[in-house]
C-alpha cells in the first residue's frame, strides 16, 4: 500500500507534534514545518499529497498567504 504524504503547517510545536503523530498513526507519511519558508522548503523537497496549514504562523507569511502560493503553482494539492 503506498502511503500518502502530508505537510503539517503550524508554528505551535506540540500542536505541531500531536497532528504529525496523530495522521502518522493512521498510516500517513508526515514532514512538519513551523512557517510558510520552511513549509516552501518542505514542499519542493517532498512534493506532498496535502497539507494542514495553520493561518497564523507568526512573524511573515501567513497560512492564507502560503495557500495562495500553492494555488499559483501547484493547483491539483489538497
């Protein structure tokens, strides 16, 4: 069975950490990032099936403004 992966977005580490687990433990391949740069970096480098994205990710890109730059470049991501 392939399994399928996720980017988990959000800037709260144990939010972060329990989502990451949570979807692990229900078969899915899970990469985190703690900001919309490192959410960039994580998705060029893992070209991912989804991802969960907080809207406010603190200082610079919010979740809103990183969702708009997946839907400009890569349309077919849930």
């Amino acid at each position: 069975m392939l399994s399928r992966h996720i980017v988990v977005v959000e800037n709260e580490t144990l939010l972060r950490d329990l989502l990451a687990q949570a979807l692990e433990a229900n078969g899915f391949k899970v990469t985190t990032a703690a900001n919309a740069a490192d959410a960039k970096r994580a998705w060029q480098a893992t070209d991912p099936d989804a991802l969960v994205v907080d809207i406010e990710l603190g200082p610079g890109p919010n979740g809103f403004d990183f969702a708009e730059y997946l839907q400009r470049t890569s349309p077919d991501v849930g």
